[in-house]
C-alpha cells in the first residue's frame, strides 16, 4: 500500500469516529417552559408534552432568584401534593448565560423515567409552578436532514 493511501485511510478512519462520537454526544440543553423559562402561569404540562428530553440531556431552568426556586421531588404523589419532603433544593445557579436578574441552573438527566421538579416558594406550586418530565432514553435522535425536491419521484428504473 502506498503511503499516501495509508494516510487517506487514516485520516478517513479518524474522520468516521469524529462523526460517530458527535453522533453519539448530541445532547441538548433544554430550557425548562421554552422562553417563558421557570414562572408562574406557564402551562408545563403541555410544554412538557411537546418537549421531549432524552438521556443525556441537560434542563436549564431559568428563573429571577429572589421569587423562585427549583426543587427536586420524589415522585408523582409529592408533586401532585406539592409535598416537599424529601426533596432536593436545586437552586443554587450554575449556569451564568442569562439575562440580567436572572439565574440559571443546569440539571443533567443521566436516567430514563421520570422526574418532578416545583417552585417551594409560597403557594407557586399549589398555582402550577410544577413539571413531570418523563426523561426517554437516549441518545436524542438526530433529525434525519430533509429530502432533496423531487427525491422518491424518480426512483424507479427510468425507461423500463
Ligand atoms: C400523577 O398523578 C396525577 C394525579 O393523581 C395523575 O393524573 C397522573 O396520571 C400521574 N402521573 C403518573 C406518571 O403516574
Ligand atoms: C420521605 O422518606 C421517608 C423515608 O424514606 C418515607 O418514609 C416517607 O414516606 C417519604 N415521604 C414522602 C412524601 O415521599
Ligand atoms: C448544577 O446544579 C445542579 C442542581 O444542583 C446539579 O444537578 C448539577 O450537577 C450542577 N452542574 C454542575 C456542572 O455543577
Ligand atoms: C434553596 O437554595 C437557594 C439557593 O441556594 C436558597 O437561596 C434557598 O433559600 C433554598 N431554599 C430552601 C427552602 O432551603
């Protein structure tokens, strides 16, 4: 084999493996409620609905500090009960790619099934400031890219 023809072999091999791991890390962030971000009024469930979030993912709930917190929950009867025994208090930001007054916290999901996150403040649960994210399994799949104009038209055997 000549060198070069190593080389290209190589370099192709190198290549493939780049886009196979690429592949395989599409993970996304996920803002929780889209650009309403964390609040009240917001409608989770039907965002959640029309949101999946899959292993590997990251939620990015957004939210102004001093009126809202985000807490984890056990399990389905706390959130419908807004019963914040045994939860996990998430609030503490790290994610600083916000606007101004606003802070960010990210919460990698490394399980499929799912998780209930809520407001403690006041009654903000109680109004609806709650989300049941059923997490799917990853990887997210990669959106297929469209097909050409015209593609499936011409695919028989032309002139038979
Ligand atoms: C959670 O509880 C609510 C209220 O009881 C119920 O409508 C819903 O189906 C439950 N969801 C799951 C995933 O069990
Ligand atoms: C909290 O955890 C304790 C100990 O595991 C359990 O007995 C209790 O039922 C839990 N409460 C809720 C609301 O999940
Ligand atoms: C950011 O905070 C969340 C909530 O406490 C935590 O789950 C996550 O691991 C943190 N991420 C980093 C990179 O510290
Ligand atoms: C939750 O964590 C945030 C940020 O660290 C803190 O400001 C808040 O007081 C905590 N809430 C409770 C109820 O512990």
């Amino acid at each position: 084999m000549a060198r070069e023809e190593v080389l290209q072999r190589a370099l192709l091999a190198a290549l493939i493996c780049l886009g196979a791991a690429t592949l395989g890390a599409r993970a996304d962030l996920v803002q929780v409620g889209g650009s309403s971000g964390w609040g009240l009024g917001i409608n989770y469930p039907l965002w959640a609905e029309q949101n999946p979030v899959y292993v590997g993912d990251v939620l990015f709930f957004v939210f102004p500090p001093a009126i809202h917190t985000v807490f984890a929950l056990p399990n389905n009867q706390s959130l419908t009960a807004c019963d914040f025994s045994n939860s996990t208090n998430l609030s503490q930001p790290n994610n600083s790619n916000v606007a101004p007054g606003l802070v960010g916290v990210n919460v990698p999901v490394s399980a499929p099934g799912p998780d209930y996150y809520a407001c403690e403040v006041d009654g903000h649960c109680l109004d609806g400031m709650k989300v049941a994210i059923n997490v799917l399994p990853g990887p997210r799949p990669v959106l297929a890219p469209a097909p050409a104009p015209g593609a499936g038209i011409a695919a028989g055997p032309s002139g038979a």
